[in-house]
C-alpha cells in the first residue's frame, strides 16, 4: 500500500484507480482535486458512483465523507448529476 491508502476513505480498489490514472501521491490527488480525480477514474470504471466522489473530496479534506458539509455534498451532487 501506498500513502494513499493512509487517508480516509481511500481502500485498496480507489487507491489502484487512482494509480491507474496516473494519480500516485497524497500531492497529485490534492492538486487535481475530487471532482477531475473522479472524472478520471469514471473513464475507467463507468460505475463510478457520487459516494466514490463524495470519498474523494472527504480525503483531500482529511474526514470520512459522511462529514463533509452539506453544501460540498450539493456541489458535488450537482457535478456528478451532469455526467448522467
């Protein structure tokens, strides 16, 4: 496991989806951010669902995504609603 896997909510499988598309390193995944991270892996995985986006953000953020704040949770809602 890589360091990855040390934030919260990234498992095994995110944190191979994330390598898969290039992103190694706590530094990458904050640099792209959640919602490009998830557009990423959505391009590999068209089961991508809003709570591995929701996980996403919650790592960057360094919480588990059920405490992300309900107007994050919106915004994100709304980015993942335009890719149905």
């Amino acid at each position: 496991m890589t360091e990855l896997s040390a934030l919260p909510n990234i498992g095994k499988t995110v944190e191979q989806q994330l390598n898969q598309v290039g992103i190694k390193t706590i530094r990458q995944l904050n640099e792209v951010g959640s919602k490009k991270a998830w557009s990423k892996i959505k391009g590999i995985d068209d089961s991508a669902c809003l709570n591995k986006l929701y996980a996403l953000e919650g790592a960057i953020q360094g919480i588990r995504w059920h405490n992300l704040s309900e107007d994050i949770k919106v915004e994100l809602k709304e980015f993942y609603k335009s890719f149905k």
